[in-house]
C-alpha cells in the first residue's frame, strides 16, 4: 500500500464524523447564501465565527458524489493535518458527513485570511501600477519557504496559482504581508510507486501547468513521476512572480511565457531585478531527464543571495567613487559607476539618512563631471552621455524610493 493510500485509509476512520450541520452552525454559524464568500468548484467557502472565541473563520464545504471526489478532499485534509509551517493555511477543525461510500459532505474550518494574490495583482494592474522590489521579495520569499516546506516531505501541490496564494496585511498595510499556501485538493505524494499523474486527474489551470504536463511529454522526456510534481510546482512559483513583475505593462492577455519576460527584462533594470528575472527563466524554462528546473532549496538560496546585494556597504561605495579608474574609458565611468549605483537598492535601506547619503554621493559625482573635476572627462560627447547616465541612474532611485 502507498504513503498516500494508508493515510487516507487512516484518516477515514477517525473521529470526524458528525451526523449533521447542526454542529457546524453551532459552533461557527449559519450556512447561509449571505455568508457565502467565494465558490470554487463544488467548494463552497463561507464566513463564519468561532463562538467560544468571537475570531472570524472560513468554512469551506464540499460536497463528494463520486470516490475520486472523497478521496481528494480527504487528502487534502491529511496535508492540513501534517503542514505545520508559517507558510501552509491553518486549519481548527474538519468535520464530514459520510452518506455511503462515495458521498460526503466535507466540512474543514480554516483560518480568515484578508484576500488571495490573485486579487493583490489585479489591484495593482486596475492601477497600471508596478509592484514594488521589496513587496516581490517579500511574498516570493515566503512562498518559497512554504513550497521548500513541502517538497522536503515530499508533498506536491499541483494547483499553485495566484488565488491560491492568500495572505494578511500586518497592521492594515500592505506593506507586510503574510503569505500562506492554500487549497490541497490536487496534492500528490511522492511514493515508490510515484506521483500519479493520469491527464483526467489534472485539474490545474494551464498557463500554471508545465508544457511537459500538458502536452503530456513527461516519459519521452524521460521525467519520472515523482518528478512531475516537483517539476510542476517549480514552474508554477515562476509564472505567479512572472505575474507580479508585470503589472504595470499592457500585454493584452499575453501567454506567451517567453515574450513576457522580454517585455519584464524592457522594464526591470536594477541588478537585482535582472537576477530574479534570469531565476524566473530557470524555473519557467523546458526541461529534459538531465536539464531539470533548479530546486525550490536552490531557489531559496539563490533568494538569499539577492537580498544580500541590496545592502548598502557605503565605504566601499566612496572608495568606489573616489578610485582613479574613473579617469578611464566610457565604460569604465559610466557603465561601473552605472552598475554600482543600481546595485544600492533604497527599498531594502532602513532608514532615510542612507537614502540621503546615496542621494548625496549622487550629486557629488554629478557636480565633479559638471565642473571637469574628474579628470578624463574632457570630452562634450562624453560628459553629455555621462550626465544622461547620471540622471537615469536618479530616476530610477527616485521610483525606487518611492
């Protein structure tokens, strides 16, 4: 027997039965058409409150007609049962009403969470505006903390997608977010036997869903089936922050992947953003049986690396500034001094003095061309190109900053 059928064997006869909704209601509220807070699929996702503690919940209610139907919503209640992890939605209670083999009603109560990524993008493509460094990071590296959580036990979720990324604010902002993984319905388990991976129990959306899966190439490609799952997870976490980076661009319904990163590369120009941008290609890239998408421990590490370069070393940035090499060639001036600027991101600075003092360091080359100071730079064309440099390099902190 597999990992994945002893568990929903065991869970089916543990004490989660109820006789009926009259427990629910009791306890969480009425199942009402005006609690009603969202519908996906034959899951119906209802407000309701804890009555012992007055905290607002979800109540999401499934109703099974056919085994392959149970047997999904009670897999997802096991992942809920083992995904302990900042990242995983939380669960109180699940509770099913069994009618016979087959059919069920499923009730699991999960925590209220203030919206879902999907939304969050929309918002700010409603708005033409671009979501912001920090912000990117800051969910991106959650999700792939909650993604590392379970491919380390060897869980794969086969459904990741903006609207199943949910987060909440801290403080009423969104400048904190809390980021958390949801709706397990198409999970796997990787097992001796393998992921199954059977076209008519593929039910994710396929712009999320690696070419390999639907077109079905994975064995002429020489994919294993344990492979597929994590494959598959890797390729949807690049097209959601794919999504991100790209809110503030008309690409009128575009999916072709490769051509939307080139249209994000156009706009995103800070070193760091070209690193995430060159990690996305990696994870949304075609893979072979020895060309597999980096790891999400490889994406965690390479994350890590990122959010290190935006740190300001500003001692090594006024040695930079005051070296001879300035005296150089075009690019030695332009392009290091160019390259050294946008690697200062001010959205990971802490405070606005730094900011100040970048700004200010800024200036003092700007003054030193106007003036001639920097010797080499004689040259009209030159000093013309070098101020047009300067001045982008400003705009960009400046959006940066703001």
């Amino acid at each position: 027997m597999s990992e994945e059928s002893l568990l929903l064997s065991n869970i089916e006869y543990e004490d989660h039965r109820i006789d009926n909704e009259k427990y629910i209601i009791e306890q969480y509220g009425n199942l009402s058409e005006s609690n009603i807070i969202a519908q996906h699929g034959q899951a119906r996702i209802y407000k309701g409150e804890k009555k012992d503690s007055g905290m607002e919940v979800v109540i999401k209610v499934y109703s099974t007609q056919e085994k392959y139907e149970l047997k999904k919503y009670l897999r997802e209640i096991q992942i809920l049962k083992l995904a302990d992890d900042p990242n995983i939605i939380d669960y109180y209670d699940i509770k099913f009403i069994q009618q016979d083999e087959n059919k069920a009603k499923v009730f699991i109560i999960m925590e209220m969470m203030d919206g879902d990524l999907q939304k969050l993008i929309q918002d700010y493509k409603n708005n033409k505006k671009k979501i912001g460094f920090k912000m990117v990071m800051m969910i991106f590296q959650q999700l792939v903390d909650g993604v590392q959580f379970l491919h380390k036990n060897k869980i794969y979720h086969r459904d990741l997608k903006p609207q199943n990324i949910l987060f909440s604010k801290v403080n009423d902002e969104n400048k904190n977010l809390i980021i958390k993984i949801a709706d397990f319905g198409n999970v796997r388990f990787a097992s001796k036997e393998g992921v199954s991976s059977k076209t008519s129990e593929i039910f994710i959306s396929d712009y999320y869903c690696p070419p390999e899966i639907s077109n079905n190439q994975f064995n002429e490609l020489g994919i294993s089936h344990n492979q597929i799952g994590e494959q598959w997870d890797l390729y949807a976490t690049g097209i959601i922050f794919l999504d991100m980076l790209t809110t503030n661009l008309s690409l009128q319904g575009a999916r072709d992947i490769h051509k939307i990163i080139e249209e994000v590369e156009n706009d995103r120009k800070t070193i760091q953003e070209i690193n995430l941008i060159n990690m996305i290609k990696n994870l949304t890239k075609n893979i072979s049986k020895d060309n597999l998408r980096p790891s999400i421990n490889i994406i965690k590490q390479g994350l890590e690396l990122i959010e290190k370069d935006n740190k300001l070393d500003k001692k090594k940035f006024k040695e930079f500034i005051s070296q001879e090499e300035l005296s150089g060639q075009y690019e030695v001036g332009v392009r290091e001094i160019e390259e050294r600027l946008i690697e200062v991101d001010p959205n990971m600075i802490c405070t606005d003095e730094e900011i100040a003092e970048l700004n200010n360091m800024i200036d003092q080359i700007t003054a030193d061309v106007e003036s001639g100071g920097v010797a080499g730079l004689e040259d009209e064309s030159f000093q013309e190109e070098f101020q047009n440099q300067l001045a982008s390099i400003q705009e960009t902190l400046d959006q940066l900053i703001d």
